[in-house]
C-alpha cells in the first residue's frame, strides 16, 4: 500500500505487488483494524488515516507509510479509528509535521505521545458504534448521489447515441454566440463595489458568494471584453479545469481563467450546454485538449474544437429540467451528508472528551 491507497476509504483500485519475500518481518503485514497513515505527504495530508478491513490477500505498507496498531487489551479498534481521523487529532498531527519545501513528515515521537481519552473498553464500543451509524448515513447519501451522477451520465449518453445517428454533434464554435475569454493584467481590487467572480467560486455548477470586489470606475475597462447576461454559462479554463456554472446576476465582474459561453437561441439551451460541458464523454475531450505540464489549462481555440450532441431544442430542454432535478436532489444529499458530518464530529469531540 502506497500513500494514494490511503483515502477516506482504503482504495484497493490501484495496488503494487512485490515478492513476499521482500518482507521479513511478519508484524508488517497488515491486520483487519489497522490504521494506514500518510507519514510523508502535502501538509494538508500529512497524518490522513484510514481503517485497513479484512482483506483477501496478503499486504504491508511500502515507503512514506505507517502502521498504527492499537492494543487490544486498552483500546478498541474502532474507538482508536475515529479517534485518530477526528479534526482536531489530525491538525495535531499536522502541527507536530516536519516541513521540508515541498512534503511534511509526521514526528513518529509525538505522535505516539499525543494522549487520548481513553474510557472503559464497553464504553469505547458504545461510543464507536455511534460513531459508525453516523458514518453510515453518510455513506447511505453518498451511494444515492452517486446512482444520480449515473443517472444522468446514461440520460445524455442516449442523447448521444441518437443524435450521432443524426449525425446531429456540432463544434462549441459553431452553435454559441459569443464565447468571451477574460484574460489580461488583474483589475484593481477594493473593499467594496463590483462582485468579482473567479475560478475558485465555481464549483459544483453553482458561483459561490465573492469575497473580492473590483472598483466601480475599473468595471467598464475590464469588462470591455463583454458583458454577461442572465444564463451565460461560465467555464473555467484552468486551476480548477473544467467546472461550470450559469450567470444568475449579472451585476458581476469575471476574473482571469474564465470562459463566458452563450448560446445561440435557436439551437443550443444554455442550460443544457452547461450540464453537457460536465459529462463525461465532453470533459474527457476538454482533458485530452488541455495543456501545461503542472497546471493543465485549454485555450479559447481548443475549447471552440470540443464536439457536443446536438438534439432539437426542446430535446435538450427536456434533459435540462431533468438534470436541474436530478442537480437539486444531490444538493439537497450533500447538505444532508454535510450536516451528518457535522453531528459527527461533534459527537466525537463530546463523548471523547467526556
């Protein structure tokens, strides 16, 4: 196991195999209840954990990697589990990390001498077990967003499979009106005035609130490249690449890196266009144009090239409105999820504490 196995869930989709008899030493081998530890990695991941299940095969942990072993006899697994990937052990383990310029190391010694509260086993179980219902739950709204992500991806593959026996799939440049790239020297900032909408506020095909603002008499200038109406789309062409959303208030400034795209009324709904920018048969056309060897961006011209299925008009509306369902459901799933975390993490800290 490497430091990309180690994720919230212990990710079995890409292992390393070595000869077994590279490992001499039997306590390496991982044991149902182990907790794999990120002991090299980014700050923000130094320290991750993740609870090792009953396996079907042999494994250890290669470099960069640790193995937290509880005691049976003082801690249960679980307890020591949650324990561990609690918010306020792992920004402990992130303070006690040892930076170099690129990668932290987690300090092994006070590591092991961080104390942890530590009640009779019976009340260790009580309080694991619900620790384990409230990850439940969230693992319960996780699996339905994840069937409504595939839901959607199978509705516009069938748009797809139509519309190529149409041979209805027209170039971006061919049915958008106006695709208008926002690039050049920052504008002015101030405290207040103009919203100014960057690429980090889009994100899950919604903008977030703006937390900078451009000078009202700097909007005009900057702006001069055009102006948004109400449903443009907005496309980031870098850092993160990919994400879209559409123009509710277009009282807005657009910062660097992203992308107006708008249209044409009589075939292309602007609102199917951003949902079909996210599927996965035209974000894998926007990752393979894409360019740059540590920060992958698409420039305005390779964006114009990427091919999307173009059914009537009232065909894309109908996907649109299924697709803002299908959107409201997982939004209303994530809050969901997000609340559960929450409750969760207060729980932790109570019941650990009490």
């Amino acid at each position: 196991m490497r430091t990309k196995n180690v994720q919230e869930v212990l990710d079995e989709s890409d292992i390393v195999w070595i000869p077994a008899s590279l490992i001499r030493n039997s306590s390496k081998y991982l044991n149902p209840g182990d907790i794999l530890v990120s002991s090299a990695n980014s700050w923000n991941l130094v320290g991750k954990g993740c609870w090792v299940p009953e396996l079907k095969y042999r494994a250890s942990a290669g470099g960069f990697i640790s193995i937290l072993r509880g005691n049976p006899n003082t801690v249960d697994f679980r307890y020591l589990y949650h324990w561990f990937v609690s918010p306020q052990t792992q920004a402990k383990l992130r303070s006690y990390s040892n930076k170099t310029t690129n990668i932290s190391n987690l300090d092994h010694s006070r590591t092991l001498a961080t104390e942890i509260p530590l009640p009779p086993l019976e009340e260790q179980r009580r309080i694991a077990a619900i620790l384990d219902k409230a990850g439940s739950l969230q693992k319960l709204s996780q699996s339905a967003i994840t069937k409504l992500h595939q839901r959607l991806e199978s509705s516009f593959r069938r748009l797809s499979t139509i519309t190529a026996c149409n041979c209805a799939s027209k170039r971006l440049e061919e049915v958008v009106e106006a695709i208008i790239d926002y690039r050049g020297k920052s504008p002015e900032k101030s405290a207040e005035g103009i919203p100014l909408i960057t690429a980090r506020l889009i994100k899950e095909g919604r903008i977030l609130g703006a937390t900078e603002f451009i000078a009202p008499e700097s909007y005009s200038e900057w702006m001069r490249r055009g102006m948004p109406k109400q449903g443009d789309v907005v496309f980031t062409t870098e850092a993160p690449l990919g994400q879209v959303a559409q123009i509710d208030n277009p009282d807005v400034a657009l910062a660097q890196r992203l992308v107006l795209l708008r249209g044409k009324s009589k075939e292309l709904d602007n609102t199917y266009l951003r949902f079909a920018l996210r599927m996965n048969s035209v974000a894998e056309q926007i990752r393979k144009r894409a360019t740059g060897s540590t920060v992958l961006g698409i420039r305005q011209k390779e964006l114009r090239q990427i091919e999307i299925p173009l059914p009537a008009l009232e065909v894309q509306r109908d996907f649109a409105r299924l697709a803002l369902a299908i959107e409201g459901e997982i939004q209303r799933l994530r809050q969901r999820a997000d609340s559960v975390q929450a409750l969760k993490d207060s729980l932790a800290n109570r019941l650990m504490e009490e």
